[in-house]
C-alpha cells in the first residue's frame, strides 16, 4: 500500500493563503470604489478603507454617515452604487485569473 505523508501544517496555511487573497481581493474594492466614488469635498472618498475583520476583510466607508444615501440613492437623488460598481469589478477581474 502507497505511504502518504501529511502536513500537519495545512490548515494553517490554508488559511493565510486564503486570508492573502481576500486581502489583494478586498484592496482591489476599496481601489476601485474610491476611483468610482462621487467626489465633492472629498471627505467620503478619503474615508473609503479596508478593515481587517476576524474571518476576512470589510471594505466600505467608514465614519461617513451619508455614505449609505449616495450608495443606495435617496428618494430624490439616484443611487451611484460606488461600492456594488467596485465589487462587481473586483469579480470580473478575477473570474479571468
């Protein structure tokens, strides 16, 4: 019968290489959001970042309470969708990988 060797540290690096490339994945969003995102003052581009969470990375506008109007749009003005634009982009670009 054919011997077969284990790597007792597998899972370990599983998980940093799959934490390596949610974290190239996720620089790519916050990129691309900042390069779709509205800019007035600058204020909600500027606050556009990656957060490093417990299981991945949590990219979005942090601090800026109107950053959810200009995603989503209001009753009077449009969603500019900044965000679901960068994300969406991030899944094309590596769906050809």
């Amino acid at each position: 019968m054919a011997h077969v060797e284990t790597n007792p540290n597998l899972q370990e690096q599983l998980k940093a290489y799959m934490m390596r490339q949610l974290k190239i994945r996720a620089d790519y969003v916050e990129q691309k959001a900042k390069e779709f995102c509205p800019v007035d003052t600058g204020t909600l581009k500027d606050s556009i970042e990656t957060q490093k969470q417990p299981d991945g990375y949590e990219v979005g506008s942090f601090g800026i309470s109107y950053a959810k109007y200009i995603e989503f749009g209001t009753t009077r003005h449009g969603p500019v969708a900044f965000v679901r634009r960068a994300v969406a982009a991030m899944l094309l670009a590596f769906s050809k990988r």
